[in-house]
C-alpha cells in the first residue's frame, strides 16, 4: 500500500513539472517544441546505430569466436534503448499538449519496482553476462577456471556460463557469481624438455647435434616461439643436464613433446652420445640374529 502511495505521489510530482514548464507555450510554440523532440530523438538513435554499426563491423569485433552472440546481444540492448528514448518522447510530447501522464508514471513506476525487487539477480546475471560476451572474456571451446572451477566451457548466454570439468560434470554457473575469470585458452604454454648427457660428451658437440634436430621443428604451425636450446644447465658428479624451450597454443604441446624427446634420442644413439648410466648401490645387512 505504501508502495503504491509513493509512486503515485512521484508520478503527480513529475506529471505537474512537466504540465507546469510547457503551461505557457502557445500552439505554434508547441508544435515547435514536439517537431525539436522528434528530430532530438531521431538524430539520438541514428548516433547510437551508427556507433553500434561500426563497431560491430570491425576486424577486433569480427575476429571474436563469440561474434554472432556479441552481435545478438548488441541489437536487444540498441532496441531497449529505442524503446526507452521513445517512451521518453511521447510522455514529453503528451505533457506538452496538457495530457496527463501521471497514471502512466505510476503503472510503470510500480511494475518497474516489483521487477527490480523481484529480479535483482537476474538484472545482474543479464549485465555481468552482456559485458563477458562483449568483451570476449572466453568463448565456446576454452579452458578456463571459473570460481574454482576448471574446465571447458560448453556454453555462454545472457544469464548462465556452463562449464564441463575433467571428470565430465557439468556446472552451471550463474554470470552475477563470476568475478575472476583465467582464460587458459587464451595464454601460450611454455614446454621444457631436459636431457641428460654423460661427462664425457662434449657440450659443444652435443648442442651443434640437438639444435640440427630440432631445426625442422622452427617451422611447425604448432609453435609459436622456439624451440631453443639453452644448453647446459645443471652439472652433476658423472653427467650434465641440457634443456631446450618451446612455446605453443594450449593442448598442441604434448605430442610436439614426445616428438622431440623421441628425436633427441635418436639423434644421442646416431652420434654415439652417452647418457649417464644408473648406479645402483647394493646395501646388504648382516642379520645379527641369524648368525647366533
């Protein structure tokens, strides 16, 4: 009941400042004033349809996974703002010919507050939603961990982001509840690769093998930067460890990474390049009980 007293009284409240600024207006001053509200509105919306176009039409937008929902997306809030601008006008335009517009206010005023008290999650989930798809914060296909939660990403709408994990569950996670995102997908992953070479091998000479080996793999669309052989780096009593670094897309650096160990064997066992041979150290114990 309360409720309704106060929007009507915040509906009378505007309906009189509006009837009380266009009171003394003429008709042709009238006239004039509802032609600048319409031209007003036009050119407002041919501004923002103009923006929305351009940017929906540059190479960043386009190159996103997610364009055709960012595309989605863009026009539901670009009519929204259409309806809103529009709806503005025409309360202006009937309070300029003496129309009240007090019932209307208090209708919109109340379905408006039962919808924000009703709805808050929901508004909150729609707008965290529009600005991850906007901003292209992941898209179908990633790896990510979202509130701790890794995995997947299966889809992204307005209101939810489910995400499948590892051992194959689905969650479904509310947008409003997402506030730090990892994008795995989206960083390259870094592989190191060490081999052990016996002290006896010259480093020089085991470098100028390895990097002849790994040269054909400069090329491959699979990496994004190396491999480099870094050389040696750690000596031990009877061997030294090399290393060598690539770069890649995320999940393309594990069969890259038994391709190379693979060639880098290979090309040990060609050059006659010794590994370090295991020692094992035999400890017996003499049971004092079994000799008595």
């Amino acid at each position: 009941m309360n409720l309704d007293k106060n929007t009507d009284t915040v509906a009378n409240e505007a309906d009189a400042a509006l009837q009380s600024t266009f009171a003394g207006l003429g008709s042709w001053q009238r006239l004039a004033v509802v032609a600048a509200i319409i031209i007003g509105i036009f050119i407002i919306l041919q501004i923002i349809n103009r923006f929305i176009n351009r940017q929906l039409n540059s190479n960043k937008i386009k190159g996103k996974g997610s364009y055709n929902r960012i595309v989605t997306v863009t026009k539901l809030f670009e009519r929204i703002i259409k309806i809103v601008l529009i709806f503005i006008g025409v309360t202006i335009i009937m309070s300029v010919f003496g129309i009240s517009i007090a019932p209307i206010l208090a209708t919109l005023g109340v379905f408006s507050l039962a919808i924000g008290v009703g709805a808050q999650n929901l508004v909150k989930d729609v707008i965290n939603g529009f600005f991850i798809i906007f901003e292209d914060q992941y898209s179908v296909g990633d790896l990510v961990e979202i509130e701790g939660i890794e995995g997947i990403v299966e889809d992204v709408g307005l209101r939810v982001t489910k995400v499948r994990d590892f051992g194959k569950i689905l969650h479904i996670i509310p947008n409003s509840n997402i506030s730090i995102v990892s994008n795995k997908e989206r960083a390259n992953v870094r592989t190191k690769i060490d081999f052990y070479v016996d002290n006896s091998c010259d480093p020089s000479f085991v470098s100028e093998k390895i990097k002849g080996t790994i040269e054909r793999y400069k090329d491959d669309a699979r990496i994004v930067m190396g491999p480099n052989l870094w050389g040696v780096t750690e000596n031990a009593k009877d061997s030294y460890k090399m290393t060598l670094v690539y770069y890649t897309k995320q999940g393309e650096q594990y069969e890259l990474e038994y391709a190379i160990r693979a060639e880098i064997l290979k090309t040990m066992q060609r050059e006659n390049i010794k590994m370090p041979i295991v020692r094992n150290k035999l400890i017996q114990k003499e049971d004092s009980d079994a000799l008595l």
